[in-house]
C-alpha cells in the first residue's frame, strides 16, 4: 500500500455551510485532481469544438436549423448511451445495444404498418422486444457467468439475423403513423417550449432548495445560497439560450416550409434524463448499482442481490435501446435492416465514455449520455462542412474515443493513488 | 454478563474448496461479554470460518447454534438479522462510494421510495464520533480517497452502527499505527463490556494478551483448542499456533502430523 497522502487539504467543516462561491469551486477542484473528474473534459471539449466550428464554417454551422438538426441527429445516440450507463457502471459491456433499437423498431414498423396496430400497441411491442432481449442477456451473462462481452457480441449477430427476418424480403418498411413520427419531426408550440423551460428551472431550482433546507434542518454541511443562485441562473441561462434558439423561425434548405418551436424529442430526452437520474442518484437500487460496480464481492457480502441486479440493468440497456430503435424509425419515417447498425453502437458507448462514464465500472452518471451525445454529433455535424472525406470524420471520431478511455483510465489511477 | 448458553457456538464445521478440504470438524463458543480471539497460522482457516458465519457461504456441514437455538445462515442479510457484523480482512468497501453510503451498504435508511441521505450522514457522524474518530475530512469523501487506516476505521464503524449482539474482526489492526491499534482494541474491550460477544482474528500476540477473555487455536483447519486466556501464556499460544498442540494442550500427535499431510 503506498498510501500517498490524499490531496484533499481542503477543510469542510464539519457543521455548517460550505463557506461561498470560491470554496466550491476549491472543492471542486480539489475533486477533479483526486481524478473525480466527471463531465468535465466533455463539457470543455464541446464547448472548444462549438467555437472550432464558427470559427471556420460559422454562418452554416450556427444556424438556427443546425442547432435544431443537432438535437435530431444525437437524440437516438443519447438514450442508447443512457442505456448502456447502467451496464457500464456495472463494469459490463453491451455490444448488441445497436441491433437491439433495430430489432425494436422492426418490430415497431411491421406491427405498425403491416400489421396495422395502433401506435400505443405497436410501441408497447417494441419496448417489450427491448425488455425481453435485455433479460435473456442478462440471465446468460448473471446466471450463466458468460462474460457479457461474448454474449452481446453473440447477441449482435443473432439479432441482425432476427431483424432481416422481422423485416422480410421488402428491404424497408415506411412508418406513417402521425404519433410516431412527431417524436422527431414534430415541434412544440412556441409557448409550449417557453412553459417547458419555465418548468426545468423552477424545478431544478427548487428540488435543491429544499434538499439543501434540510440538510441545514439535520445539522449537516449544506451548499452556500450564493453557490445555488449560482447555478440556478446558469441553468436559465442554458435553458432560455436554447430554447429562444429553437423558438425561431428556422427553413429546411431544400423545403419551402418554415418552422419553429423546441422539438418534440426534447421533453423525451428531458424525461428519461431526469427519471433515470432519480433512479440513479436517489433511490437503493441505483446505489446498488454503482456498489456492484465498484466492488462486486463487497455489495454481496453486504447482501445485495447482485445477479437479480446486473439482470435488472441489462433490462435497462435494451429497453432504453428499444427507445433509440423508435427514435431511429421516426426519424427515418421508416425502418431498414441498416436501422440501428453501422456505428450507431459505437457512437453510443463514445458518447457515454466521451461524457465521462468509467469503462471500468462505477462512475458514471446519467447527464454524461447527453453531453457526450452533444459531443459526437458537434463532430458529425460540423466535420462535413470542413470536409467532404468521410475517412477523416471516422478517424477524427475515434481520436475522440480515444482521448476520452484515456482520460478514464488516467483519472481511475488518480483515484487509486490518491487512497490507500 | 456472562451466561451458560453461548452466544454462539459451533459444532463439527467442515468446509471444502473443491479438493481442499479447509475445515474440519471444528467447534468453536463464543460468549456474550467476552472476547474470544481466534488465532491460527496464515491459511489454518480463519477468515473461511467466519465468512461461513455471516452467511458468505455455506459450510458443507455441522450445526450452527445461536442464543442456544440452531440457525441456518443462508445469507449475509440473514447473518445480520440475527444481530451479527463482521468486518472483514480485505474491509469490503467500494472505493466509489462516500463514508456514509458505504456504512450503510444494502441497508440504506429510506423515506418512500428515496434514500435518506440527510439521516444517514447523521447517524454515520455520531457513530464516527463514538469512535472518536476524527481525522475523515468529509463524510463525503469517497473511500478511494482514504488512508488505509481511515478505511479500516469506517469498515469497523459499519459493523458497530448497527444494534448488533455479535461483532467479528478479522485482523482490524492489520494496517492501523499504534495509536489507532490502541483505540481499535479500547473499542473491542468496549463492546464486550457492554454485552457483546466478540471474535477477533489476529496475528498480533500483544493484542491477543490485551483484550482476549478465551482464545481458540486453528491449526491446519482444526480447532487445536479453546481456552481461558488467563490459563496460558505467551509461549503456549505460539506453540498452538506452530504445531498444534503444547503440552497437553491441543490436538493428539497422530492427529497434528496426520493433519500437515493432508
Ligand atoms: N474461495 C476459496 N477457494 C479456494 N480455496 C480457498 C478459498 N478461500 C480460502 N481458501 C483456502 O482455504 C485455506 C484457508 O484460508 P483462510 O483465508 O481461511 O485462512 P486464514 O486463516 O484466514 O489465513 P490468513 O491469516 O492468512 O488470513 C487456504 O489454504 C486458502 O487457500
Ligand atoms: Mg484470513
């Protein structure tokens, strides 16, 4: 054991608050040098890479369409990620996550089209296609100790096999239902967007009120007020930006129709990020989830039921892939043996990695799926206006990767050297 | 304190690995009030023992006796049930996780269906502070960030946070310096005071001395013998330790040599 002395010479009180704005930002600091590092390089990244961008295609990369075309191309990535931040944290791997939203949304298009379900049905098929492909993986890797990299690999190819054969010799199924397809063609009403922002702040602001009142009623070190206002009125910020954004009139550039207004796919993403946050963050289940992460053996000698567990996380991958497979079909108005494939996976488990989620299991968090998804679609979507190689978007993409294992890695021995 | 019935008792415990045959026909009492140490070379049994106990895994067979009734341990949940914690050699903490959500590991305090964070940091810093422990920064700090001696003091937190009858300490001085070792054995002495059967694994001779009331000898997966610890002394104990047996104390000749064969 070489203990090197922790790093963490600041001094909480041990009664009280946290003494004010620039105490929090030592805090913080102290955090990321003992490798608790989190989102962070992802959040610089993105922001570098937005101003890469303007800087050299500027007028096109910042239109009011792109932003809007952003959130469509990284919304699909997104829930597939946060589907896999349950596996990651567990220290597992799914590599079938991709042909799982495909599969779905095969399923999703024949009930829908060919079979001519309604829509609640033909979704409640697809997220159940999800549920049950995430419990047989999960019994095989849990029950059977398979480790779940053979298994999803196996899964990956099955499940392309099992979606040609859903989907039939036509080749592509078109999705019509309306309700399906204004999950990413649609937009809110512009008063509609401006309530939903309303509502984020408001909430936002006031869940950390009250959970810092208590800890004050208990006695216990709570946040300074001055750090909370702090934040909150980032958030407004973040929140009015974007939404003022998306609330203007923007033009597709080969179609005559204006529209505006925050796209229906938002209030998802917003749901599922704050749902699966809670279930994460707040709830005995999801702080098992991070224990059987960190220390497998010790979550079972404390008496959790670790295989019901993983079994229960990999239901929450492929369900949450199952999501991304609808997303997929409405964004496309159809579904093709292609829906879910090519680098759909790879950009997902980038996106959690890139938004600071530890491979290695344990760290993690759900917000890391968004600001990684951000990430790789700022490079999708602003690399094409630079350059017409789709080789260097490829490579760029995977430096991307790359920079972001590396940061795990290093901030993972950071974390080991500054304990025991 | 002290009654008839042991808190615990064990009765021709056996336990393989496979080929390895790890325990044999081992009994073991350990009362309430007193400490009883359990000594025994590196790889005689210990720590396999005790993780039978709390429900780790199950032992191939004997009977297992609690407040004079048998049980049947078929989980760690159900060994803390019956009021037994155990802090383990290799501590068991998850290094991502916080001082308080590791004392409190598969037994959060809840409100609804939502952890209750504010309860169990308080409860979490009046047992730290029972302990007098003092050099954890944060409650908040997360377990990688710890010296191995503030570890081992939030892993023996986690075991007297609860309202348990049974305390087991596999070598909790292992990694403390002398004034924490000091503290840690106060502690031990303290909870048998107050009722409580304890069984603490050491290698440390000067330990055993200072707090055991009985102690019990493995040697090579047997039990070589329990006694008063006021009836022996320094030499006899290592000799248990060593060979088996001393004197007329511990296992027969035959049965000791037979016993390094196998
Ligand atoms: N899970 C296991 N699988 C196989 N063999 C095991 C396992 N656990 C323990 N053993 C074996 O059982 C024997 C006793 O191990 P145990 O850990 O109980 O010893 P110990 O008395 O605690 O030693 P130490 O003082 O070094 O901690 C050793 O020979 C060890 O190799
Ligand atoms: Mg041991």
């Amino acid at each position: 054991m070489s203990a090197l002395q922790q790093p963490t010479d600041v001094d909480v009180p041990a009664a009280g608050d946290t003494a004010g704005i620039g105490q929090a930002m030592r805090d913080y600091w102290a955090r990321v040098r003992g490798g608790d590092i989190g989102s962070l390089p992802a959040v610089l990244g993105l922001i570098a890479l937005v101003i890469l961008f303007s800087v050299l295609e500027g007028s096109t990369f910042l239109s009011i369409f792109n932003f809007a075309n952003l959130i469509n191309q990284s919304a699909a990535i997104i829930v597939l990620a946060m589907g896999l931040i349950f596996v990651l944290l567990l220290g597992e791997i799914d590599l079938s996550a991709g042909y799982a939203a495909g599969t779905a949304a095969a399923v999703l298009a024949v009930t829908l089209t060919n079979w001519g379900w309604s829509w609640p049905l033909a979704l409640a098929a697809a997220l159940v296609t999800g549920m049950v492909i995430g419990f047989v993986i999960g019994l095989l890797v849990a029950r059977l100790g398979i480790p779940s990299f053979v298994v999803t690999l196996a899964m990956f190819l099955a499940l392309q096999g099992l979606m040609l054969l859903i989907i039939g010799e036509g080749g592509t199924i078109p999705i019509r239902d309306d309700a399906i397809l204004v999950i990413m063609n649609g937009n809110m009403p512009v008063w509609l967007g401006w309530l939903l922002a309303l509502v984020i702040v408001a909430g936002f602001a006031l869940s950390t009120f009250l959970a810092i009142r208590r800890r004050r009623k208990a006695g216990l070190p709570a946040e300074a007020m001055s750090v909370w206002l702090v934040k909150v009125l980032a958030l407004a910020v973040l929140i009015g930006v974007a939404t003022y954004l998306l609330n203007q009139e923007r033009q597709l550039p080969n179609a005559k129709i204006v529209i505006q207004g925050v796209p229906w796919v938002v209030p998802v993403i917003l749901v599922l990020l704050v749902g699966l946050t809670f279930i994460l963050q707040r709830t005995g289940f999801g702080r098992h989830v991070y224990a059987v992460g960190g220390n497998r053996e010790a979550a079972r000698r404390s008496g959790i039921n670790v295989k019901g567990l993983m079994i229960t996380c990999f239901i929450f991958c492929s369900t949450l892939a199952a999501v991304a497979g609808v997303l997929l079909a409405s964004r496309d108005n159809s579904v093709s043996p292609t829906t879910g494939g090519a680098q759909t996976l790879l950009f997902a488990v980038g996106a959690a990695v890139i938004g600071g989620t530890s491979l290695f299991g344990g760290r993690g968090k759900i917000r890391d799926a968004v600001i990684g998804g951000l990430v790789i679609a700022v490079i999708a979507n602003g690399l094409p206006l630079i350059t017409q190689q789709s080789g260097i978007q490829f490579v760029v993409t995977g430096l991307v990767l790359l920079v972001a294992a590396s940061v795990d890695a290093i901030s993972r021995r950071k974390a080991a050297a500054s304990g025991a | 304190m002290t009654t008839d019935t042991p808190l615990l008792s064990l009765r021709g415990i056996n336990k393989s690995f496979g080929p390895v045959h790890v325990l044999r026909d081992v009994d073991l009492d350990v009362r309430a009030g007193r400490v009883t140490a359990l000594v025994g070379d590196n790889g005689a049994g210990k720590s396999t023992l005790i993780k039978g106990v709390a429900g780790i895994y199950p032992f191939d067979s004997g009977q297992v006796m609690f407040e004079g009734a048998p049980v049947s341990i078929g989980g760690p949940k159900q060994a803390n049930a019956l009021g037994i914690e155990v802090v383990y050699q290799d501590l068991a903490l998850c290094d991502n996780l916080d001082v308080v959500h590791n004392m409190f590991l598969g037994r959060e305090m809840k409100s609804g269906v939502t952890l209750d964070e504010t309860a169990m940091e308080k409860r979490a810093g009046e047992t730290l502070k029972g302990l007098s422990v003092r050099t954890l920064k944060s409650l908040r700090q997360q377990v990688s960030s710890l010296s191995g001696g503030q570890r081992q003091t939030v892993a023996i937190a986690r075991a007297v946070l609860w309202n348990s009858k049974l305390v087991i300490l596999d070598e909790p001085t292992a990694a403390l310096g002398v004034a924490q070792t000091e503290q840690v054995l106060a502690l031990v002495r303290r909870l048998a005071d107050n009722g409580l059967g304890v069984i603490l694994i050491s290698h440390n001779m000067n330990d055993v001395a200072a707090v055991a009331d009985d102690i019990a000898c493995l040697y090579l997966g047997r039990m070589a013998a329990q006694v008063e610890a006021s009836t022996v002394d320094n030499r006899q104990v290592v000799e248990l330790i060593t060979t088996g047996r001393s004197g007329d104390l511990g296992l027969q000749p035959e049965v000791a040599a037979a016993g390094g064969v196998a």
